[in-house]
C-alpha cells in the first residue's frame, strides 16, 4: 500500500488577506478622505462627524482601503484608534492626493464659472493706468474667488489676443466691429480738451470743438484708438485740426508735453484726477453734445461665458462709474 501524502492544511485568517494586495485596485477618494481623518482625529466618531458621513460609512471606505492595497493602516482599539507604520509613510501621499483633488474641483469649478477662477483680462493704455486701481481693489472685495491677469495693450493686438486665445476678456474703446467677438457696453466718458498753464481756453465750459482747427492737437503713436477717436471729432467739427509736430507713446507723455507747451490734446474724463495730480495741467471742456468715446468689454463669441462676462462688464461699470466721472452705458 502506497503511503498517503502528507496533507498540510493551512488557514487563511481575515487579517493575512491584508498582505495580500491587489494590483489593480485604485484607491477610491472618499477611501482616502476616511483615511486622512481618522489619522487626523485619532477617533472614528470624530473623523465621520467632520466628513458629515455616518461612522459605519468611514469604516466601511477605510476598510475598503485596506483591503484594496493590502496594507494595515490603523491599529484599532476600544478606546482610540493609532496609525501603523505603513499608515504613517502613506499618509502625506494620501494627503497630498486629497489636495490635488480639490484643486482639480476648484479649477474645473472655475473653469464652468469664470468669476470663480482666472481671467486674462485686456486693457488698452489710455484704460488700464486710470481704472486698474478702482478695478483691482474692488474686484478684490466683491469677487474674492476671481484671479484676474492683466495685460496692457492696443486694440489689434488684444483682439488678436481674443481671438488666439492668448485673452479671456478685454476692456476697450468701442465699437470693435470685429467678427466673432461679442462687445458689452459698459461707460461711456466725454473728451476733455487739456491745455498748457495759462492758455487763454483754460476753464472754459463750451468750447465749440471747430477751435481745435486753431490749435496744435497733439497725437498718440499710430494703433492707439485715441488717435483716431480724436481725428474722429474734428471731422465730425467739419474742421482740418493743425498736428503739432510732436507725437507721444502714451498719453502721460503727451500730457507731459502739453504742460510743456507743445501744444494741446484731448485726454478721457478717467483720466483728469491721474493727469491733473502729476501735473501742470489746465482744463477745458466741450459744448453739448461734448465729443467722447464708450469703453465695453469685449469677448469670443464662442467662449459660451456670455452670462459671466456681462455680469463681470456690469460690475466694472459699477465701480468705474462710482469713482469716475463717467456714465453707465446706455
């Protein structure tokens, strides 16, 4: 008779299957969440009341978690709970995936909702100095979960900025008349004629806008849309303006040197409080109906973010309007 093989029996407890990982598993968030409280709170109880989740909740997902990497996580008593080895080496891991995850939440959050997360917002040179500080301090307080890029530059290139993508958003004289973008009113600011020290306009309150045939206009740099509104008035005046010789990059520098006699131009109303403080700058302002020009945000047609965007541009006006001598688009 054959010998009967040696039978070894062995038996596998609850507590082996632990070793036993599965490669495929992925730890599922509310896993990792359970785990990062109960190692935070050190008590079931406490970890299930601040994830708003019943106690029998956590210990199932934690359970989850463990058996699914194999791995003890807590060591469970009647009194507290510990973290073992291997939960104290995986727990900034485990941390830092819950970070992520919440970042990734927030940005696709602000991505459905722009005035929840970035915007690239545009503004041309004769905007930006004279509003930005209104804008970014009020913005600040009345949108705190929006982060607002800004970048300065003429029109052209910030519409082609809209329309590569390269821009959000963009704050600039109207009407743009360019295809596929949307265009939102948003204040609308008179021209206000600035004179050097002592000119014989300086505080008049009608001025015919058919003087300026007599006086050197000075001009901004071709692609400024200032130069053109201003061109604008005087063919609207029925009047040929006599060009200074000088022409400015920025209207500070023409402002500057109009002070310096140079001749006169025309500068928005945002801009008088900024121009008038730094310098030696008189006044003088337009008969009705006063030339000026309408500031709009303008924006992609396609971005389907019209609803934010209009609430964004009557926001602005909002706060342009109250410090500003300016009017709400009409």
């Amino acid at each position: 008779m054959l010998p009967e093989p040696d039978l070894e029996l062995k038996v596998i407890c609850p507590t082996t299957l632990i070793g036993m990982t599965d490669k495929s598993y992925q730890p599922t968030i509310a896993g990792l969440r359970a785990f990062a409280a109960v190692a935070e709170k050190q008590h079931f109880g406490s970890a299930a009341t601040t994830l708003a989740v019943s106690q029998s909740t956590l210990s199932q997902a934690l359970s989850a978690l463990e058996t699914g990497l194999g791995v003890n996580l807590v060591e469970r008593s009647t009194r507290r709970v510990f973290l073992t080895e291997e939960g104290r080496q995986l727990l900034p891991q485990a941390q830092a995936v819950i970070e992520a995850m919440t970042a990734f939440t927030a940005a696709a959050a602000g991505a459905s909702d722009p005035l929840q997360g970035s915007i690239r917002l545009g503004l041309i040179p004769t905007v930006a100095p004279y509003v930005l500080p209104t804008l970014l301090a009020g913005l600040a307080e009345r949108l705190p979960a929006l982060t607002l890029r800004v970048i300065e530059d003429q029109t052209e290139r910030l519409l082609t900025g809209l329309r590569e993508g390269s821009l959000d958003a963009a704050l600039i004289a109207l009407p743009a008349e360019a295809s596929g973008i949307t265009e939102i009113p948003v204040y609308d600011e008179d021209f206000v004629l600035a004179l050097p020290p002592g000119h014989p306009l300086a505080g008049e309150r009608r001025v015919s806008p058919t003087a300026l045939a007599e006086l050197p206009l000075l001009l901004l740099d071709e692609g400024h849309c200032l130069r053109d509104q201003a061109l604008d008035v005087c063919r609207m005046a029925g009047v040929r303006a006599e060009l200074a010789n000088t022409r400015a990059a920025s209207l500070a520098t023409a402002v500057q040197c109009v002070t310096g006699g140079l001749g006169v131009t025309l500068i928005p109303q945002s801009a008088v409080p900024v121009e008038t403080a730094r310098s030696r700058l008189d006044l003088a302002y337009f008969a009705a109906p006063r030339p000026g020009r309408r500031i709009g945000l303008v924006f992609r047609s396609s971005s389907g973010r019209g609803a934010s965007y209009r609430q964004l541009a009557q926001l602005i006006g909002e706060l342009v309007g109250s410090d500003q001598q300016v009017r709400p688009a009409r």
